[in-house]
C-alpha cells in the first residue's frame, strides 16, 4: 500500500483535460489531450502480426486535475448509505482534509463459477457494442492521416485502453454480442496501440502505420471478418489485463467531465439520455473492475478502505445508468454528484495517506 499511496501523491498533477466535445460536433463524449507519462519501449515498425504484452501496469497513477471543481456542481450529495448527506467542497472553501470511505453499499455483482463478474448487471450486451461503436468512430477520426495522429496520439492511449478493456468486457459477457468470439482478438489490437501510443517513438509515420494498421484490423473484426493479419492473443484473460488502471481513471474524469457539461440541466440530458446512459454504464464497470484481483487493491489486499470508494462509485454509475434510461434527472444529477466525490474522496485519502 506504500507505493500506491505514493503513486496517488506524485501523480497528482498528471492529467491535462481537453476538448470534451471531440472533433464531431459534440454529440459523443471525448477524451482529454494528455495521454500520460510515456513509455521507453521502442515502437515496432512495419505490419503483420502484432503482439501485446500480456499485462499491462496498473499502478495508479493520476488525480483528477482539479478533483474539487469536479464535485462542486451540487451542494449536497446523498451518502448512499440511507442516513443523511454531506456536503461537496468547493474551490476556496478550505482544506477537505482526510475524507474516510462508508461501507460499500451493496455487495460486489453477483458471480457466477470461478468468480466471474456478472457484467450484464452493469453494462449490458447492447451498451457494450455501442460502446466499441463510438470508441471506433473516434479512433478513426484520430487516424484519419498522420497529421490527425501526430496532433492526438496521447487521446489514442486513453481511447484504446477503453477498447481494450470493453472488449474484454465483451469476452466475459454471458449476452449475445456481436463480435465476441473474436473479442480477445480485439483486446489486444487496443493493447498494441496503447503500448506504442504511450512511447517515447510515438510521433511520426513508423508509430502511425503501426497504431493505423492495429486499428484497420479492429475494423476487419467488427465488419464481421476474419483479419488477415490477426495478432497474436491469449483468449482468457483477466479484466485487468486490458487496460492500465491510470489510462481507466483518465476514461471517468473524461465521462464525468462531459456528464456535468453536457447532461448537467434537465433539457440537455433529455437531448443527450442514451449517450449518458452508457458512459455510465461503463462507469459502472470501471467501478467493478477496480475491486478485482488483477490489479492488486480492495479485496486482493484486504484494502477495506479503497473497496468501499470503488464500490460505492460502481453503485452511484450503476445508478446513473438506471436513471438515465428511465430519463430521471433528479436521481441522475445526483449519482453523478455522489460518483465524482466518491472519486475525490479516495484520492484525497491515499494522497494524504
């Protein structure tokens, strides 16, 4: 737990947020323009096979940039937990000082044989491929030529680590989706271009042709066909081998932040329900997954503490989700409102720790 708390204190000024209204007109949620710290892995030049190491770093490492502003958009949330509320800090209020995890409300969602998530509970099959729909529309309008790449390569690590990790999703699912007997195929293509996205070698044409060539496979596998260079894939995995907790935590302050910009009044979140219903969702499965053993904290460590933020920020997405499919302003404001002070709170916590 020392080096985790560490990596919250020295990550703390990691994340730049950008555009939030992405290169379309809007419509669909984006990611911010700062990719993280990069790697010293060299970028592997040329086509054909690509292969993804087998687990990426889940250190956590990044703070949302300005975490109170983020929470500050209501003046009390409820505590989730059926007894009262507790006031949102806001900017020039003072120190929040050391913020303490309640209890999860709810157990982890129901597992099936050999400790499964139940993820249909929290994202389901339809949610799933809409998901992979919009993260590829998005992808293809960052590599539409080099110069788009050169310009967002740092918004591809954060898009294909959402790729990646849903993906996997995909796999475990029990529902009827579309591409998943070839779901690991895509877990690691976005794998693959993470891992070169977030190299010092990133810039230029060998990193574009690279990332470019694992994309046009992804599409080859959601057109419906078999790739003609598939990749090199293991086909079980562990949910936290598709994606780095740090590149995770960039995709929640990207949905929150878009949340409270563009679903924030009763008018525009009637315009803008479905969409905000599956970021939620996926919110919700960020939240899951982050309590699982693969990346080494709450149960896997006996972290009561950090379990309890996990959960209760998966709880109040899940909510979220629930209330925007049913079109429940009230209740979703304020389960966006729980689930960012839920992200504040633990971040506070390990920082201080």
């Amino acid at each position: 737990m020392t080096s985790f708390r560490l990596a919250m204190t020295t990550g703390c000024l990691a994340l730049v947020v950008g555009c939030l209204s992405g290169c379309g007109g809007g419509d669909e949620p984006a990611v911010g323009t700062d990719g993280g710290a990069a790697a010293a892995d060299p970028v592997q030049s040329g086509s054909g096979t690509l292969t993804a190491s087998a687990k990426p770093n889940s250190k956590l490492s990044v703070f949302f940039d300005s975490p109170l502003q983020i929470a500050a958009d209501q003046s009390e949330v409820g505590t989730g937990g059926g007894g009262g509320s507790q006031p949102v800090p806001s900017e020039g209020g003072g120190d929040m000082g050391t913020a303490t995890a309640a209890p999860a409300d709810d157990p982890p969602a129901d597992a099936s044989g050999g400790g499964a998530v139940a993820w249909a509970e929290l994202m389901p099959a339809e949610l799933v491929e809409s998901s992979v729909k919009n993260l590829r529309n998005e992808l293809s309008k960052r590599l539409v030529n080099l110069g788009a790449y050169n310009s967002s390569f740092l918004e591809i690590s954060v898009f294909g680590s959402a790729l990646s990790f849903v993906a996997e999703i995909g796999r475990q699912h029990d529902g009827d989706i579309g591409w998943k007997k070839n779901a690991h195929m895509i877990r690691a293509l976005g794998i693959a271009m993470v891992e070169v996205t977030g190299s010092q070698n990133a810039r230029g044409k060998k990193g574009y042709d690279v990332v470019n060539d694992a994309f046009l496979t992804v599409c080859e596998i959601l057109d419906g066909n078999d790739p003609a260079a598939p990749p090199e894939a293991e086909e079980e995995a562990d949910i936290s081998e598709a994606a780095e907790m740090a590149y995770l935590m960039k995709v929640i302050e990207r949905q929150l932040e878009w949340m409270q910009n563009n679903a924030g009044s009763e008018d525009a979140f009637k315009e803008k329900a479905e969409l905000a219903q599956r970021e939620a969702s996926l919110m919700a499965a960020i939240g899951e997954a982050f309590n699982t053993e693969g990346f080494g904290y709450g149960p896997a460590s006996n972290d009561e503490e950090f379990s309890a933020f996990a959960y209760g920020f998966r709880d109040a997405a899940k909510a979220m989700s629930g209330a925007a499919k049913t079109g429940n302003f009230e209740e979703f404001d304020l389960q966006r409102s729980q689930a960012a002070q839920k992200c504040v709170q633990c971040h506070m916590v390990y920082r201080n720790g």
